[in-house]
C-alpha cells in the first residue's frame, strides 16, 4: 500500500545519502579503478556506497532482496524476480563521469514490486540533492537539510522543450531524427539517472535514450518520474518493466507530462 511505502521513504532517502557521504572522500581524490567484463569502471567509490546501501536495506525489509550493479552476479535470476518484491540499487551511477571529475553522478535505490517501481530515490552526493518517491503524487526534491519540496513534470512549452541525453548520444544519428519531430529549444548533456529528476520537476522535457541501459540505472528514475505525471516507454509506447533476461533495458523514452511519442 501507499502509506506502507510512504513510511519506508525517509529510512530509504537516509540511506542514499549516506552511500553518498561514502563516495565523497574519493570524488577527486585517490582511488583504485578495475573494469567489469563489459569494459565499464568500477571504483573503491562504488564499493564503499556498495557496502553501505546493501546491509542498510537488507535490514530495512527483512527477506526481501537487494539487487546491486555490484552483486548482481550473485542475485536472483530477474526472471525469478518478476513477480516478486525487491530492491533494485546502482550505488553509483554514472561512473564514468565520477572518474572524469564530473559531479553528475547519482546513487539509485527503487523498490520493485511485480514488475514496476514503486518507490524511488535518486541522491545527488556533490549538491547534497535528493529526488524522491512512494506512488502516485508523492515526488518531492529535497535541497541540503531543507523540507521536501513537490515536484511536478511539466506540459511541452509551445516556444519548444528541453531534451536531455547522454555525452555518447551527442553525434547519434538515430537521436537526431528522432528529435527532429519536435521544436527543440535548448539541449541538456548530463551523466546518470539525474536526468529523471529534471524532468521530475519540470526543468527538461525528453530524455529519449537509443544505447544499452540496466534496470538499475532506471528504476528508481522511473519511480520518480511517474509519480511526479511523467512517463518512461519502450519506443512502441509499452511502459518500461522489470525483471527481463540479464536486467537489461531497451532503447527508451522518458517524458514529462502532455508530450507526445
């Protein structure tokens, strides 16, 4: 129920932000950096938000199982998880960015309940920001140690929308003859889920994302957009789910409010 997720919220945002006071002391800093068998980095950062996040939720909800970018080679097959309820975390995401000493990195952690987010939080560790939700109308942005603030996605501007993406789609071709249906008025290049809570709150319109995504660089994004009137779509229109074969995504679009495919 909504109100049972209403009350996890607060002990989940004080866990992100904890994963991400654990990555600061790297940021800019010294730190060993190894590379998965997909090539992407991964560093004592990620690690230590890892080991924070994990123990962190696993007491939170009893029996209920944490899924991590990290650990996710000892989880639970995503089809086995299908039906269930899960936690569903990237503890930094963004990594390339955070290695190239950009602060736009995030820590995700959603819950997933039969196939959907139902709760998310985004935690941006370098402006101490938070993005965050527990259903239908409920996502607030909370700015350092100020109240939570509610956020609503916004209607297209008839003067032309804000897209965001990612540096690697800068030159796709496929980006620019997708967009070329819309006016565009001004285009935002960030790393990580942070561009889910811009359209959250109604600064960016369009997040269209053609390259491979996993299901932990998006759930919680997800969650948070859809509870503040967004949306996030396959490119045929079918809301994005959880639990397909080996946790990956495909190409999607993320939208704020009246903004047509």
């Amino acid at each position: 129920m909504q109100s049972d997720l209403a009350a996890l919220l607060p002990h989940v945002v004080a866990i992100a932000r904890r994963a991400g006071a654990a990555i600061m002391p790297y940021f800019r800093g010294i730190y060993a950096t190894d590379h998965k068998d997909d090539h992407s980095p991964v560093t004592d950062a990620d690690r230590a938000a890892d080991a924070s996040i994990k123990p962190a939720l696993a007491a939170l909800l009893p029996g209920v199982a944490v899924v991590t970018e990290e650990s996710v080679a000892s989880a639970p097959s995503p089809e086995s998880l299908a039906r269930l309820r899960y936690w569903l975390v990237d503890p930094l995401d963004g990594t390339k960015e955070f290695v190239n000493g950009r602060p736009e990195f995030t820590v995700n952690i959603a819950l997933v309940e039969g196939g959907r987010p139902v709760l998310g939080v985004l935690h941006v560790p370098t402006e101490k920001l938070t993005y965050a939700s527990a259903g239908a109308g409920t996502a607030v942005k909370i700015a350092g140690d100020a109240p939570p603030r509610p956020i609503s996605a916004r209607a297209a501007p008839a003067a032309g929308i804000v897209v965001s993406h990612s540096r690697s789609h800068n030159k796709r071709a496929d980006l620019d003859a997708y967009l070329a249906a819309y006016t565009v008025a001004e285009r935002v290049i960030l790393g990580s889920a942070l561009k889910f809570g811009l359209i959250a709150e109604g600064a960016v319109d369009l997040y269209p994302r053609f390259g491979p995504t996993s299901e932990w660089d998006t759930a919680a994004g997800q969650a948070i957009l859809e509870a503040a009137g967004g949306s996030v779509t396959d490119h045929a229109g079918k809301t994005l789910g959880y639990g397909k074969p080996r946790f990956l995504n495909p190409p999607f679009i993320a939208r704020g409010r009246a903004l047509s495919p």
